[in-house]
C-alpha cells in the first residue's frame, strides 16, 4: 500500500508501455491504459491480477494495494561490513549470486582459480563476502549461515528510506532518524505526504512534532523548526527506516500488538518484509480477517503480509502480530533449587521469547515451549542444557534447579574495582556469567562489536570485567585467574552484613532482619553454611525458623516460606546484622 516510485525514478508516458512489458507487463487490448485515477499510483504500473500496463496522470494518486509501481532501476551502491561474528547484511540488501562477483570486485575482492566460490557453509553468512584474510569472494547460498568472524558481507548501501509513525499524541522520530527540511518533500511524497495547494508547510508549532511530518486529516507534508514541539496526535511523523524497528511476536492463540507498539497500515509492508515477511503473490493483503489478530501480521506458514482492519478480531494462533520493537531488558537468575522470579518481575507468555532471546536463549527445534511443570519455575525461563525458552503456567511450581528464570531487571546493584594487580571481587560477590553484560553495562561496559567475551584467562580475574582501554565486557571462567592490573572486575554492590544466631528452640530472626529469598545463598555462605547438592534448600517448614537458616548438623544452606514456621532448636538463623 503506498508505494509510488521514488521521486527522480518515474518512466516517461512515452516509455511506460515499454518499460512495462520489459518487466513482465502486458498490453490491454493492444493499449497502454492511461487515466487520472486517484488509487493507483502517479506514473507508470501494472495491475497486480491481470499485469496490464497502466499510466496514472493524478499527481496525487495513491496506490491501494493493488499495483506495482513500475520505476526505472537505481544502481546498487556497495557497502562493505566489518568481519564479526554474526555480521552479516540487512533483510534486503543483499547482491544476488549473479551480482556477487561485480560488486566483490569494486571493493576489493579477488576470484580464486577464477570462479566464485560458491556453497551452503554454515559458518559464512548468507549471500555475497569476501574473506578478509585474502579477499576471495564467496556467495553463502545458506540461509541460516552464521558469520564466524572471519567474512567481510558484501550488501547494497541502504539508502535513508522513508517511515511513518502513527499519529498518536507524543509521536516522534529516535534522535538521528529525522529528515532535515532540504530532504522532507522527497521524503514524505514517497510514502503518500502531499503538498498542500503546491507547497510544504513550514513553521514552528508546539502542537507538532519536530521535523518532518504529515498531518492525518488531508496527508499534507509539514516541517516544524521547533525543537521542543510535542505531536498532539494529528501528525504522522516521517522518519528515516530503521527508526521503526519491527518485532515479530509468536503465533500463539491471542497474541497481537499492545496498542502503543502497533504498526500502521502505511508502515505495515517495509516494516514487515526487514524481518522476513513477503507479499504472497506480489499482493499486500488488507481487509477483515476474523481469525487474525488486528493490525500488521504475517502468517507463520508462508511469511504473507497482511493488515487486519478489524480491531475486535482475535489470533487464532496462526499468525505473527508485527509490532514496534522495544529494547528488552531481562536478567537471568542462576539455576539453583527454587529459584523464580520477585512476584511482579515475570515476563507475561507474550514477552517471554524476545526476553528470552535478548539474553541469550533459543528456540529448540524452532518451537516455543509452553506447558504446566510442576518441576520448573513458573513464568518465563531456560532450561540449563540447551537454553531452550519456555513458559511454564503453574504458579506454585518450583524450579528444581535445571532452569534459569528469565526476569524484568530491578535495579542491579554493581561496583567497578579498580583496574590494579590482584584487586577482584571478593567471594560471593561475583556475577554469574548471565548476569555479566547486564551488570557490566550498569557500571558503563559495552560490547566490543556487539560480543561478549568470555574465556579462560590466568591474567585476568575470575568473574565479570571490563578492559578499561575500550569498556569491553568480559568474564574470565578461570577460577585462579589474577589480575595483572589491567582489567577493572565487575562486582556485587555490598550486601548486608549478616549474622548467625545460636540453634535454639524459637530463635528467629527480629522483624525487618531476614534475608530475602534471593540473597540468602551469599548471606548464608557468608557466615560458614554451604549449599547441599549444590543447591539451596526451600521449603514451608513448621518446624524451622521462617526465612533464611542454617541446619546446624551440616551448615546447608536453607530457605523456609513458611512465616508460622518456628525453630526446633536444630537450626541456626541467619539475620542482617544491625
């Protein structure tokens, strides 16, 4: 819906008939078809059902859907990418395998023995690269290849494409995806804007968002000079691609987009096909589709793109809302006995799988999980072995220490330690592998070309740190790794100091002195108890002191739920010191 060619790529009337058949179109009749049609496209196009060549004469025609836009082709601009792991060139901008050698060459890139290299490698990214190494030029015909690091991918430059956000009061483009007022016009007559009576409007409205917009009620093209002016929800405000970016939510019974990160029916093509969606049929499909959700959709079988218009139809689980993508933030605890999330942290079964997949989980044989466990926690986690992602409905189950819950972070309490020989956290005060980059990046880390860096260093220290130099996050896995000074280790904050009280019938802990759930491991071990099996013990004991404890026998480590629980003298508290 909505696409024209862009301004500059228009065929002439003279031409179009040609242009048409040259691309697949045919002749009504023997005639090009020429009108002033106020829903096709201005310019040259075909018809999507029967491919007859059109001319549309209305300047401000605007296509529903039902055409092609037929446009003269711009040369592709090469764009080369560094050689990363997982790098690898936008949905889209790909070169074919019959460009591949054209475009490698203009960069640089070198035939061996005179022939592309050509195969379905798992460790090179789809489509056309270079290995950087010795520049010779491969085409990955894999479409689930993965950069192993050591592959430059070879992509068509992206040009600043144009975006609309719904016109809803406080819209308004990310900080560095406006278009200034030279590029608006352009901008905004490629996806529908108009000049009203043959000129934009220019101003500076508090009313209006800043920069570059389309008022709603007559699609008339806009630019505001105020910086500080604020959408009161009559303006789409026009944005450069990639300020929308797009998410697919599973195709589950129910799932649609939260009204805030719906899509709109102008934006719902572009956005979907950068995440893999496809016009089935060259046609992007919009009308009343009872058993899919509202809004912009694919289907799980075949990726077609569709807009559903009516706001009350519900997903029958065989569709994938396309919503505004947020950045997830999730933190993941250890994989202890009875570990869960603080009630009010779950993620709900809808956010679970970007969750999930932000902190490193997958989907196993490319399904989604769900069930009623009662041996796992409830809620959003991943199983230890695989990291595969699941969502468990049973509310009173407990983990039973095979499972990482995925939670919504609180406020994650980090220290930096200077970067001086032998300073590193102290015992219990180390992050866990998963919960490094999100520690790390509480205290200022970043990942150096998006990866985090973990190994094996004798001269580094155990645990979570960053390399000054850069701020890149790390974790040393060796245990007897020690810091040469170089590295700054990223620790827990202080936690309350704790104390253990004598295993005496009814000793407890004074209100306001226990533990919670969560520390009670590394209070525990600070005051001499230990973790039985590996894992901390939780119960609804009667005859133990509620909270965190002690067994005086053999110093485990335990938690009891159980506020009515009272001590039988077998047992040691353990408090916050006061």
């Amino acid at each position: 819906l909505g696409i024209n060619c862009v301004p500059g790529s228009d065929i002439s009337e003279q031409d179009c008939a040609a242009a048409g058949q040259s691309v697949g179109g045919q002749l009504r009749k023997g005639d090009l078809l020429v009108g002033n049609w106020a829903d096709t496209p201005y310019g040259c196009f075909i018809e999507s059902s029967d491919k007859a060549i059109h001319y549309g004469r209305n300047g401000g025609g605007h296509n529903n859907g039902n055409f092609q836009s037929v446009c003269f082709a711009a040369e592709k601009e090469v764009t080369v990418l560094d050689a990363y792991k997982g790098s690898e060139c936008l949905t889209g901008h790909d070169f074919s395998k019959e460009e591949c050698v054209d475009a490698a060459t203009a960069i640089g890139g070198v035939l061996k023995k005179d022939a592309l290299q050509v195969g379905a490698w798992a460790h090179i990214p789809y489509g056309c690269s270079v290995q950087d190494s010795d520049k010779v030029i491969h085409f990955g015909t894999n479409i689930a290849g993965t950069n192993a690091g050591q592959f430059q991918p070879v992509c068509v430059t992206a040009k600043d494409r144009a975006f609309t956000l719904p016109a809803r009061e406080g819209t308004s483009c990310d900080r560095g995806s406006d278009f200034n007022e030279h590029e608006c016009v352009d901008a905004a007559l490629s996806i529908g804007g108009k000049l009203r009576d043959g000129k934009v409007m220019v101003g500076a409205w508090g009313g209006a968002p800043n920069a570059c917009s389309i008022e709603k009620r007559d699609k008339a093209i806009h630019y505001n000079k105020n910086g500080e002016g604020v959408n009161k929800g009559g303006f789409n405000p026009v944005c450069k691609v990639g300020a929308i970016k797009a998410t697919l939510l599973p195709a589950i019974k129910g799932s649609a987009c939260a009204a805030e990160d719906e899509i709109s029916l102008e934006d719902c093509a572009a956005a979907a096909m950068a995440i893999g969606g496809k016009l089935r049929d060259d046609t992007f499909k919009i009308g009343v589709f009872y058993n899919g959700p509202p809004g912009c959709f694919i289907e799980e079988s075949d990726k077609a793109i569709h807009y559903g218009t009516d706001a009350g139809s519900t997903n029958n689980g065989f569709f994938q809302p396309v919503c505004v993508a947020r950045i997830v933030e999730a933190t993941v605890l250890p994989d202890s006995a009875g570990s869960k999330c603080t009630p009010g942290y779950d993620f709900t079964e809808q956010e679970c799988l970007e969750a999930a997949k932000a902190v490193g989980g997958r989907l196993r044989k490319n399904q989604y999980l769900v069930g009623d466990w009662a041996n796992t926690p409830s809620a959003c986690f991943m199983e230890h072995g695989d990291m595969a992602i699941h969502y468990g409905h049973r509310q009173g189950a407990v983990n039973n220490g095979y499972y990482h819950p995925v939670c919504k972070p609180g406020v994650i309490e980090a220290t930096l330690k200077p970067a001086e020989r032998d300073v590193q956290c102290r015992d219990t005060h180390n992050f866990s592998q998963l919960e490094c980059v999100a520690a790390a990046k509480s205290v200022g880390g970043q990942l150096r070309n998006n990866e985090f860096i973990v190994g094996d260093y004798t001269n580094a220290p155990f645990g979570c740190f960053i390399d000054p130099s850069d701020a890149a996050i790390h974790y040393g896995r060796e245990v007897s790794g020690v810091n040469i000074g170089t590295y700054q280790s990223v620790c827990k904050a202080e936690a309350d100091e704790a104390t253990k009280l004598p295993g005496r019938k009814g000793t407890q802990c004074s209100p306001g002195e226990n533990f919670a759930s969560e520390d009670c491991i590394a209070a525990g071990e600070s005051v001499g108890g230990r973790l039985r099996g590996g894992n901390i013990l939780v119960g609804a004991w009667a005859d133990a002191p509620y909270g965190c404890f002690l067994e005086s026998r053999d110093n485990a480590i335990h938690f009891n739920t159980n506020a009515g629980g009272t001590n039988n003298g077998s047992y040691e508290p353990v408090c916050i010191y006061v």
